[in-house]
C-alpha cells in the first residue's frame, strides 16, 4: 500500500463516521431534521 491509498481510505473512513454521527443525530433528535427531504428519510411511518 502506498501512501496515497492509506490517506485515502483514512479520509474515507474519517467521512463515514461524521456522516454516522449525523444519521444518529437526525434519528434522535427531530429538530435535526432541517430539510423537506431529511424529515421524509427519517420521518415516522
């Protein structure tokens, strides 16, 4: 592996996580849910 795929995949998996961070907030707390489109993802069925 050389250097660039390591820095690569350390910010994939780095943007990953902040994007579960937030999905986890958004299931939470309602009040995250800012746009049209996260209340109908993440809106009650």
């Amino acid at each position: 592996m050389n250097i660039e795929d390591y820095v690569v995949g350390k910010a994939l998996d780095g943007l990953f996580y902040m994007v579960a961070q937030e999905e986890t907030k958004m299931r939470k707390n309602p009040a995250a849910r800012v746009t049209s489109v996260l209340r109908e993802v993440f809106g009650r069925r």
